[in-house]
C-alpha cells in the first residue's frame, strides 16, 4: 500500500517531466517564425524579448543575464535582424541588462566589427539611485549618448508598433527603495494585440500600469512569477482570454514561478520558458499540482506570432 501512494507522485513528477520535453521539441519548431509577432527568449533566469513589427522594426525589451546573452544572438540571428529600433530596459538588475553588451556584438562577440547590431535608441528607467554593478557600467560604456532615461508618458510609434511606459517615476521613488520598483512598465500595441511588460514591478505597481494599458491582450508576469508581482487584483484588469507569459530558468535557484501565481492563473493560458519546480529532485516547492490544463512550460523559447487570431474580446465582436 505504502509503495503504490508513493508511486503515484513520482507517476506525476514522470508525466510532467515528459510534457516538458516534448513541449521543449516543439519550440525548436517555431524559433524561426516570421514577424510581426513577440519571442521570448529563453535566457535562464531572467528576461528578454524580441518584438517584431508589422513593417519590420525591432523592439528589444530587456537583455537577460551575460550567461544568455548567446541565445539573445541567436534570436537576432534566426529572425535576419542587424537593426534594432530600440532597446527597452525596464531596471537594472542583471538578470535583465547583463546581457546587452555581447548581444550587440554579434556573431563574432567583438563589439566594433561589421556584425554589430545597430541599436538607434536605448531607453531605461534613468540614474537616480542607479546600482553599482558591473552589469550596469557596461550598459552606459555601450550606450553612450544613445541612452535616454525615460518615465511615465514616454512614447515610441512606428507603423504597426508603439511603445507607451506607463508607469515607472524615478524622481518619485526614496533611497531605499529597492530596484525592482524603480521600474518601468511598457505598454506595447503590435499587429492590433496589446502586451503589457512590467519588469520586477511589485503587483500593486503592475495593476495600476494595466489599468493604464487596458485593454491588455497578453501580459509578461512581473519578476518571473514570483509571488509579489502577480495578485489577483492584476488578474482583475486583463482582458477575457489574455495569455500570461513567465519567464525563468529550469533550474533558478529563486524557485520561481511561485506555486500560488500559477494556483490564481488556473484558467489562464500561461506559457512557461521554465519553471524552478518541475523537477522532483530540486529543493523548490513542486508545480506538480498546481499546473493547470492551459499551463506549458516550454524550456525554451515562446514565440506569439500575430498573424494568428488571439480569443474574441467579450462584447466588442473583435477578433484578436
């Protein structure tokens, strides 16, 4: 009796490792896509994503740890790209700029060669109470006079993409406050589908920025779904049918996404780059039972191409 109940878990534990790989087989498949459409990039622990315009441009939003930079380079890569129209970098924490400097290198790793990719524009969150790592002193070594500090109101619009923050206010913010609320929120209008990128903003932070965003077609889960950035009043403002993308490493040591954000998204389409509890070997709390029918983790890239109808609005008859 006591080995069939123990059985069962590692049953589950088995049958979630599966669905893993063939979920990880499948992304092979659409990493080359076509624009317009979002890639989220599957840089470990931490966070990037490549948007694709309807005529072409380029947004980059976060750069991930230097770790990932390789798999940042070879996104640009598979989509043809040599220009970015702008770099977004919602804070400053490494897991989200680190990884900048040897993406802009290229294929070679050298910066100053013929396969740099040309960013025009750079935009953060500003200085005021800037950390001292070196993450951040090789962004503004690469940077230069190409960097603008940005805050609430900041557009950027080009045909078939536009870029708004709505929220993030450094001249507000103390001392102390720590860098994930430093932020800034995007609001990002592409092929006719809204996504709203909120960084590490803390929940109350990322409400009031998708309310400011609404309505919000798909939401990238602040601070890779850990528990102080998605609440249920997030949840509250999205729209019917929104697809909630996380991004984290297979094995983050920070255990994230947090078992109670994925238990409040049951019901939700929500795609993974991984997840810290899917292993029954790891010391983070298992998923196992809190992976819902419109849960994948995908270990490795998601691509949303936009050339697909996302779920019908309630009450507007608009197809997204």
């Amino acid at each position: 009796m006591t080995s069939s109940r123990r059985s069962l878990p590692r049953a589950r534990a088995l049958a979630c490792l599966l669905m893993v790989l063939t979920l990880a087989l499948l992304s092979a498949r659409v990493a080359r896509a076509e624009s317009p459409g979002i890639r989220w990039i599957d840089v470990g622990q931490g966070s990037a994503a490549l948007v694709v315009g309807t005529a072409g441009e380029v947004v980059m939003i976060d750069s991930g740890p230097s770790a990932g930079a390789e798999v940042v380079v070879r996104a640009l890569r598979e989509h043809g790209i040599g220009r970015v129209q702008l770099w977004v970098h919602t804070h400053f924490d490494a897991d989200h700029v680190g990884g900048v400097t040897r993406a802009v290198a290229g294929e070679d790793g050298l910066l100053g060669t013929f396969d740099d990719i040309e960013v025009a524009a750079f935009w953060d969150r500003g200085l005021d109470h800037a950390p001292s790592t070196a993450a951040l002193t090789r962004y503004l070594e690469l940077t230069g006079d190409r960097r603008h500090g940005v805050s609430r109101g900041a557009r950027w619009v080009a045909e078939g993409l536009e870029l708004e923050v709505v929220t993030g206010d450094p001249t507000a913010t103390a001392e102390t406050t720590p860098e994930n609320a430093r932020g800034i929120a995007l609001c990002v209008r592409v092929a006719g589908v809204t996504l709203l990128a909120p960084g590490d903003l803390p929940a109350a932070a990322v409400a009031e920025a998708a309310a400011r965003c609404h309505p919000v077609d798909v939401l990238w889960a602040s601070h890779h779904g850990a528990r102080d950035g998605t609440d249920s009043a997030v949840l509250a403002t999205l729209d019917a049918g929104a697809i909630v993308i996380i991004t984290a490493g297979m094995s983050n040591s920070y255990c994230h996404p947090d078992p109670g954000v994925l238990t409040l998204l049951l019901g939700h389409d929500v795609r993974m780059t991984g997840a810290a509890g899917v292993d029954p070997r790891a010391d983070c709390a298992s998923l196992i039972t809190v992976l819902g029918a419109g849960h994948s983790i995908v270990a490795g890239d998601v691509w949303l191409p936009l050339t697909q109808n996302l779920p019908e609005r309630d009450g507007a008859g608009e197809s997204r």
